[in-house]
C-alpha cells in the first residue's frame, strides 16, 4: 500500500470539541492552505477564498456569532449566547473556505464543488502533518448577519466549510462506512443503478434546503 492510501483509507474526522493545542505553524499552515488551492477547477476561476481564525481573533469573532444568534433567537438565556460566542475557540486554528462565484461560462454548480474540493484538500494535508481537522458548517454558515459580519458578498458568497484543525486528545473509534455494494453499479444497458436509497439518509425529513441560491449572479 502506498502511503498517500495509507493515509486515506483510515482517514476520519475528529470532533472540534477534542482539538487542542499545538496548532500549525506559521508554515505548516501555509503548506495547508497551498494544498487546500490545489484543487480540480474548470475554467481556471479559483472560485473560492480562505479566512483564518488564530489567536485573539476566535475570541473577537465571538461577539458576531453572539449577535447573529440572538437575532434569530431572541430572549436566549445569556449563557447559551455565551456558549454560541466560543464556537472558534474550540482548536486553535479554523480556516473558513469561502465559495465565491466568479464571472465566467462555467457553471456555477462547478464552481461550488471547487470550493469542496478545497475544504478537502485541507482536511488531508491537516492530516498529513500530523494534526486533524473537522469540517463543519452549523447554523452561523447560513446566518445573513454573521456573514455579513465578515464582509462576505451575499450575492455570490457562501460558506463551504469552517474547518477546525489542532491536535485531538483523544483517539476517535471508527465509524461504519457505506457499502460499496449498495453505492457501486458497473454499468451495462438497463442496468439498476445501486443509490443507497433506503439505506442511507435520513427518510423522515424529506429533501433537505439546498443551502445555496443557484440563480444567475448579477
């Protein structure tokens, strides 16, 4: 087995909670984010950014999130906004991967799986180096406010990921893993496509919000 599979095939994520100190380095972050822009684009578009949070500054956030939260939750006890208002300061690093759509005649559809790539890509050089990362969304990825708060376009901006990386305390346990016999179809005519349906996904919600407006950019 050659390393780079030896390093994909047991790879999982770590909850943000159990990362901790040391984080990356000046350089080991750099080598991160050069990996997290090498990515499959069409077009050559580089339709995405990177934000980092170090530091001071997954304090100062906090004050944002705070804000955004209470505004679409008012009379939130105190302490649950304080609660929301540390969500950066669970590891020492978190890289927001920030889906820009640019101008151009390639689908906006493939810009966005860009981005995705790019999350990642960070993810698997975080790994690489000896850290872990956690790649997540949750409400404040979606919050107008809070975006805003950033200084993200909310014409053609949105979140792909907060990815928070550090080193775990603790081992994580393996979870299950699709079967490949119910995801993989080798296709001939009139065959069944094999979709996990009914074996994957949550049924009793329906289709989910798409997350994401796919109407043409001004």
């Amino acid at each position: 087995m050659t390393d780079i599979l030896a390093h994909l095939l047991p790879r999982r994520s770590v909850s943000a909670k159990h990362l901790k100190d040391p984080g990356p380095s000046p350089e080991q972050l750099e080598t991160i984010l050069t990996a997290g822009a090498r990515v499959p684009d069409h077009g050559k578009m580089a339709p995405f950014y990177f934000i980092t949070f170090q530091g001071d500054a997954r304090k100062n956030v906090g004050r944002f999130l705070k804000e955004a939260y209470e505004g679409e939750n008012p009379g939130t006890p105190p302490a649950k906004l304080d609660l929301e208002a540390e969500r950066f300061l669970r590891s020492p690093l978190v890289v927001a991967v920030i889906s820009h759509i640019r101008n151009g005649k390639h689908p906006q559809w493939e810009q966005i799986l860009t981005a995705g790539a790019a999350c990642m890509n960070i993810c698997h050089a975080a790994h690489a180096l000896g850290f872990k990362a956690n790649w997540l969304t949750e409400w404040y990825a979606y919050n107008p406010h809070f975006k805003k708060s950033l200084g993200l376009d909310e014409a053609r901006d949105n979140v792909a990921g907060f990815i928070y990386i550090g080193t775990p305390d603790k081992e994580k346990d393996e979870r299950e893993r699709p079967d490949l016999n119910d995801i993989w179809t080798d296709w001939s005519q009139n065959c069944d496509l094999k979709k996990g349906d009914g074996l994957y996904g949550k049924d009793k919600y329906g289709l989910p919000r798409k997350g994401f407006d796919l109407s043409d950019q001004s």
